[in-house]
C-alpha cells in the first residue's frame, strides 16, 4: 500500500472501512484456499493483504476512539 492509499484511509468514514475491511478478509480467504491448491506464486501478496488488514483495522480503532 503506497503513502497516497493510506492517507486516502484516514480520510474515509468509519462505514466505508468496515466494508472495505470485509472485502479484504474475503480477498485473503480466497487466496489462502488456492494457496492449499497451489495455484499461487506470489506469497507477498498474502502478506501484503494481512498488513493492509491490519491498517484498516488500526484506523477503525483510532477513529472509534476519538469519538468517544
């Protein structure tokens, strides 16, 4: 994820996340089961995909707690 993409994070309302960060679980499930089928290469992208995840999550709790 580039600088732009998680400054356009922070900007984005705390619904608008949760769905992304749905997406993006859903996005992992799929590549962890063809992971099991060997039909990918490229194991970065998991790893790239879990700390985008984690992004996601960090700016909800943030956001979550600045409202409070």
């Amino acid at each position: 994820m580039k600088r732009r993409e998680i400054q356009e994070l922070k900007n984005k309302p705390v619904s608008e996340l949760h769905k992304l960060l749905g997406e993006s679980r859903e996005k992992l499930r799929i590549l962890k089961f063809d992971l099991a089928a060997g039909k990918v290469k490229d194991i970065q992208e998991l790893r790239s995909l879990r700390k985008d995840i984690a992004r996601i999550q960090t700016f909800i709790n943030n956001d979550q707690g600045k409202k409070e």
